[in-house]
C-alpha cells in the first residue's frame, strides 16, 4: 500500500534543477557547464533522498501503512506490543537402570546445538523415565520433531546418555510479527472493550502466550459465571493444554474480570479423539502426508469446544471433503466415522489415529 504523497522521479528532479539553474545562473539548458553539470547531479540527489523520506513518514503517519517503531508506538497507545518469543517444550523419556536418579535442570543438547533442561529429579522405574523439559532458548527453531535425537551434556550414571524423542517438542515461536500485532491492534479498535462480553474474554485470553483457540461461555457455570475453554494447538500434540496451564490463564485474566463478575471458570477441553479409517488410491506416503495434513487444517479451523449445544459436531461431509481434496488422491472410501462426530458436552474432537489401507 502507498501514500497519497506524490514523489517526483529522480529524472523528473534533474529536469526541475536544470530548469531552475538556468534562471538563476542564466546558463542554457542545452549549454554544457562541468560545474552547473555537478550540482545538478548533486541537489537531485540530495532532494530525491528527501522526497523518498517524506513518503516514508508519510505511510508511517497511518495505521494501515505503519510499520516497525511506528507501529508498535500506535500499537501502545492501545496497551499491546508484540507477544515475546516462546521456548518449545515436551516429553522426554529416558532410559536406563532402575533406580538411577536424572537431577533436575539436567542439559540435553540437539544436533542443532540448542539445549534443552528438565523440570523436576526423577527417579528411573522399569527402566524408564517420563520427564518434562523446556529449550533454554526462545524462538520457533527450538521445536524438534519426533524422531529427533537428544544427548545429555553431562553423562549420569545408569542413564543412557542419548533418547530419541517419540513426541514432537513444540511450543517455540518467535517475536510476534508486525503484520500480527497489527491485526490484533485492529481487532480491538473494530471491537472496543465492552464491560465483560464475550468477545473481551476471547480477546484478553488470545493475549496469552501459547493460546490459540478460545471459547466462552457466559453462565457457563451458572448464573454471574463465565466458562471459558481454550486450546494451544502449536504446544501440545492434540493442542489440549494441561491443568497448569488453565491455572495461569486463570491468574491471567483475573484483572480484567469487571466488578460484577463473581467467578470465571478455565477449563481444559476434554479430548474426543477422531480415529479415521480410509482405504486411499493411491495408497503412498505422499497422499497419507496429504491426507493428514487436510485432516489437520480441519481440525484446527472448524472445530470447536462443545457447550452442550452442538457447537462441537463436526460433519461427515466436512471429513469428506478434507480427504476428497487431498492432492493427488484418484479415490477413497472412509470406513469409519460413518456419520457426524458429536462429542460430549466439555468435550472436543482432536485428530487421533489415523488408519490407512490400500483401495483396490
């Protein structure tokens, strides 16, 4: 997008100085001067980079061309800036001889050089350990898929000092993008704080690190109650947040609650897992990918949390449709779901396992 501000070309400048210093200097334009020939050059110049400034500060004078300083100055006067950057974070699980203690804040390092800690001492049982861990650094390159390889900085006894990570770590993400502050900048202009709506619950819990998702449900848990329920699709595997997580939203969004609000309720979803079976033709690791990867997009933009109302089902034909449009897929049958996924109230339907077989 572009100013209303007119910036004359660099030839358009050279022919006004021309113009201007044959005036002044009553020197031809088509009479040939070394001197006159050098500051033409040099004031067209000088002014182009002048006019070139007054186009940037113009655009930065709008809130739809702000970029950068200016941006996030506009941004502030409204009380937002951008959301920091994130570390990944996941499930580690290690091997090794029972009994053997992993202290806590033990370093495990990737092929990439990023290291990662773990959370808490825990002791090896049946020859395995589950262990929550965090990136010591921020930013979208510290989450690792599964798969992945991690050795631990400092060896421990009776601890195999490799693991191969069998769930993805997630979670990182970097500052957050002006295109992205601008928009929630714009989103609380269109719709201004309105005493406790909805929407204001939506907007102040988006605001959290790590939500993606939110609903809200007012009365939810009677009368002078708000529900809100959320997910964080780009954390955990099936996006449901733990109950620690519900806890600090909650810690979050108390001083916002108004005055008249008696209590808001933050509940994780309960995961309703969509298992599908499909036969595919062609039947390679090429459309399973597409296939999953529609199935996915259908989950995270057109499932929401059920209050009891069907506002969870999702449609045979929505399913349908994902799988139908999977690039390079000739032909399918989908055995199972059959008909629309409804879930329980408190519920909402992630992607579980999905079964593929060869259609002949």
């Amino acid at each position: 997008m572009s100013s209303n501000f007119s910036t004359p070309s660099l030839p358009e400048i050279l022919s006004q100085a021309s113009t201007d210093l044959a005036i002044i200097s009553d020197v031809k334009p088509n009479q040939y001067n070394s001197l006159i020939e050098g500051i033409k050059l040099a004031l067209s110049g000088m002014v182009h980079g002048l006019y070139a400034k007054l186009d940037t500060i113009a655009l930065n004078d709008h809130p739809f061309t702000a970029t950068g300083t200016s941006l996030t100055q506009f941004a502030a006067v409204w009380g937002l800036t951008n959301l920091p950057p994130t570390a990944a974070g996941g499930t580690l699980v290690f091997t090794g001889t029972t009994g053997a203690d992993i202290p806590s804040a033990t370093l495990l390092q990737s092929r990439y050089g990023l290291e990662y800690v773990t959370d808490t001492d825990t002791i090896i049982s049946g020859g395995i350990a589950a262990i929550n861990c965090i990136c010591t650094v921020t930013g979208a390159a510290t989450n690792l898929d599964a798969g992945e390889i991690l050795t631990v900085v400092t060896p421990v006894n009776g601890v195999n000092s490799s693991l191969t990570l069998s769930t993805p770590l997630k979670g990182g993400t970097d500052r957050e993008t002006d295109e992205a502050l601008q928009a929630r900048w714009f989103d609380l202009v269109r719709n201004p704080p309105a005493g406790g709506s909805p929407s204001d619950y939506e907007k102040w819990s988006l605001d959290f690190p790590g939500v993606s998702r939110v609903w809200v449900t007012p009365c939810g848990m009677g009368a002078g109650t708000v529900l809100i329920s959320f997910m964080m699709d780009a954390i955990y595997t099936n996006g449901i947040p733990l109950t620690a997580n519900a806890q600090a939203l909650a810690s979050y969004l108390q001083p916002f609650v108004p005055a008249d609000c008696s209590e808001i309720y933050v509940v994780p979803p309960v995961a309703a897992p969509l298992n599908p079976v499909i036969a595919i033709k062609p039947n390679t690791p090429a459309i399973q990918a597409a296939v999953t990867s529609n199935l996915v997009a259908l989950i995270l933009d057109q499932v929401a949390y059920e209050n009891g109302t069907g506002t969870g089902t999702v449609l045979i034909t929505q399913i349908q449709e994902a799988i139908s449009t999977s690039l390079g897929i000739i032909d399918y049958v989908l055995t199972t779901p059959i008909a629309n996924v409804s879930p329980s109230a408190g519920q909402i339907v992630t992607l579980g396992i999905i079964t593929f077989s060869t259609l002949l």
